[in-house]
C-alpha cells in the first residue's frame, strides 16, 4: 500500500508538472515577451503555483494513471491535455491566457503627482508592470512607489 502512495505521489509529480511547465512556458513566450515584461522564468514559475492544488493533484493524478480500474482512459485523457499544454505554445492561445491570468485592465496609477492610465500586466516580488496606452509602452516601476487609484 504504501509503495502505491509514493508511486503516484512522485509519477504524478511528473505527470501535473510536465502540464504546468508546458502552460507557463506558452505563458513567458507569448505574454511576457510579448509585453516586454522582464522577469526571470523561475520567479514567474513559483511564484504563480497554487501549491494546495498542485500537492493533491499530485496524488490524484499518478493514482488515476497507475491504478485505477479505468488506467486507460485516463491515460488518454491525460495525453488529451498534454496536446491542450503543448497549445499554449501557439501565439494567440499562450498571450490570451497570459491576458486572462495577469492582466488587469483599464487602472488608473498615481506615481508621486503624476495621474496616468494603463494595463497592469503583472505584479512581481518588486516591480509592476503597467501598459501606457498613451506611450504604447510597458513601463516597470517599483511596487512602493505606485498608488492604484479605484
């Protein structure tokens, strides 16, 4: 029994990881280089898992794989998903889940006296990341120095 926990714990780590790497990377290609948002991947990648998610979908998932009595069907049902990860590599998909996940539409920003409008495309550890529509420029500022204004 116990060798049956620790199989699907460490395949399913495989298995939710390979899903969530091939989703950020679709994500860092066709969003943050797109929007000229310089972060390292890492930090994008840990910072946005949702780790009381991931740690039973761990289990779930190498169990449903390894042994369950419908191992097929959720072994092709996975490969279905793995085609859905490998598609946020394409351009539209990957920057419109970008879009859905980081972007915050339509602010205003106040930076010391200066009232402006933008996009937030993404809130990092220390800097935020604001689309100037009046530039058509992304602009990073310092997380502290930024008051977003309702």
């Amino acid at each position: 029994m116990i060798y049956k926990i620790f199989n699907s714990f460490f395949l399913g780590i495989a298995f939710v990881s390979l899903i969530d790497f091939l989703y950020f990377i679709g994500v860092k290609l066709n969003y943050f280089d797109y929007y000229k948002i310089h972060e390292y991947f890492n930090v994008i990648f840990i910072d946005n898992q949702n780790f009381y998610l991931l740690i039973p979908g761990f289990f779930i998932t190498g169990y449903l794989i390894l042994y369950s009595k419908f191992t097929k069907f959720f072994t092709r049902l996975y490969l279905l998903v793995i085609i859905l990860g490998l598609s946020c590599i394409y351009q539209p998909i990957g920057k419109y889940l970008g879009e859905m996940q980081f972007m915050s539409p339509n602010r205003v920003f106040m930076v010391g006296a200066t009232k402006f409008d933008g996009d937030e495309l993404y809130k990092g550890r220390r800097y935020i990341y604001i689309y100037r529509k009046d530039l058509s420029k992304t602009v990073k500022i310092i997380k502290t120095e930024v008051k977003e204004i309702p």
